[in-house]
C-alpha cells in the first residue's frame, strides 16, 4: 500500500501514461472492466477523493484500491488528450487490450447450446455501431460475436465506451475469413440471417429463429458483401413505412435481436 500511498496525487502527461497498454474511459466502461476482471489492469484516473462523492465513482475507487492499482488525477485537457476527446466522465483505466477468444472455442461454445446465438459483422468500421451491437448482445445474452481482423473496427476503447461495458461480458472472436467461419457456424447448426434488402428479403419477424442461429449485420452504407450475401440461409428486412430507407447498423441490429428473443421466449 506505501507504493499507492505515494503515487495517488501523482500526475503524469497523457505522452507519458499512454505507452504499454490500452486506455478504456468512461464510468460504466471502466467499471464494467474492473468487475469483469478479464483484462489487467495496472493504473487508474479519476476526481479528487472527497467525502460526498458519487455513488459509482466511490465504487470505482474502491474497487481500484482493492486491487491496488495506482490512482492518478488529471486535468480535463489532459484526460481529454489521452481519451482523444472521449466522453470519459472523468474516468480512464490503463489495461491490457481486448481478450479476444479463439473462434474454436466459441464454434464449441455453440455445438454446445441448441439456442446459441451468434452475432457476426460484416466489416463494420463505425466504433459507435460496434459498441452498440455488443451491448445488445450482452443484454440478450448472446454465445458470442464475429469480426473479422481487417478492414473492420475491433473492440478499440471508443467501441467499448459505446457498449457501456457490454464488451467485457461478451466473447468476441477475431477471424481472418469470415465466409470461413460463416460455414463452420453452419456445420455446428446455425441458420445465418443476414439483414438487407431485396427481393429475397423477407420481413425479419417472418424468419424463425428458434434454435442454433447467427445475425449477419452488414457494414454501414454498403450492407452486407456479396460473398457474405451469399452463404447466408435467409435474408430479413426491416419495414420502413415511413419512407426513410437507411437505419443505423446498431438499431437495426437490436431490432431483430429482440425478435429472436421474443421468438424463443413464446
């Protein structure tokens, strides 16, 4: 403890603190990491300690002090550099990046489970639609999520901050071909739904989705490759009376999720 004792006021520019690790920011986020415990954590920003503070800002500090990370304060220019002008509310912890799991054990994962629930994204790049994906993935408690390695957002600080701590609950697996894995999900069971339009498309609350299954979201703008497109067992629309014909990758996500679980829960 005398080595917290002496650091706690300590305060260091953001050049100085980014190096050897990742910077999470955000309350949830970083209380969501902290409670999960799958990554190490090493050090910690928050306010000045005073007696009537926030409920969660005291349950953040002393989860911090439990495990006897270093706890640093920080004017808001600099937490505002080292977050890239974040939303951190005043909160960043230095950590260990994403633990991704090997696509081997979340394909056993479903072999496993007859309603498993994959999530897979087709070359997402917007973080804000990543994060939002994982938190309704979380929420519905889903196996697990799909991404590819290139061309595509992973699991970055600004993903995570938009999940509200969804991404330290939920298995994310990182894979080089996701038609690949596309066709394994398929050999363990899975029926693939990909959302987009077009003649094929059927409105999503007409597919069943009872059972093994997997949501293709495609990317924003494009929609889901032709390749992608293609190994996909059924195709789902959302209805847009309104005549606005673009939805946000993350609502329309959570749309469908929501029919599945409804679906299983009837």
């Amino acid at each position: 403890m005398g080595n917290y004792q002496n650091t706690r006021h300590q305060k260091k520019g953001p050049r100085e603190m980014v190096s050897g690790g990742e910077w999470i920011f955000g309350r949830n986020p970083v209380e969501e990491a902290l409670a999960a415990g799958r990554r190490t954590a090493s050090e910690i920003v928050l306010p000045p300690a005073f007696p009537e503070e926030d409920d969660q800002i005291k349950r953040i500090r002393d989860e911090a002090r439990a495990r006897r990370l270093v706890i640093r304060t920080m004017d808001r220019d600099q937490l505002d550099k080292l977050t890239r002008f974040g939303h951190h509310q005043g909160v960043a912890l230095k950590t260990t990046g994403y633990p991704y799991v090997g696509f081997d054990e979340l394909l056993a994962e479903v072999e496993e489970n007859e309603n498993a629930l994959v999530v897979v994204l087709d070359h997402l790049e917007d973080p804000q639609n990543v994060g939002s994906i994982l938190r309704t993935a979380c929420a519905v408690g889903a196996t697990g999520v799909v991404i590819p390695e290139d061309r595509a957002c992973g699991i970055t600080p600004a993903a995570c901050r938009a999940s509200a701590g969804g991404a330290e609950h939920i298995k994310v697996a990182h894979v080089v071909n996701i038609v690949r894995a596309m066709k394994d999900l398929k050999d363990a069971g899975c029926w693939l739904t990909g959302l987009d339009w077009g003649e094929d498309a059927r409105v999503y609350t007409d597919v069943d989705f009872k059972g093994r299954c997997a949501l293709v979201v495609g990317a924003e703008g494009a929609g889901l490759s032709r390749l992608v497109r293609e190994n996909c067992d059924f195709i789902a629309e959302l209805p847009m009376p309104g005549g606005f014909e673009s939805l946000n990758a993350g609502v329309a996500a959570a749309v469908t999720m929501y029919e599945i679980l409804r679906q299983r829960a009837n």
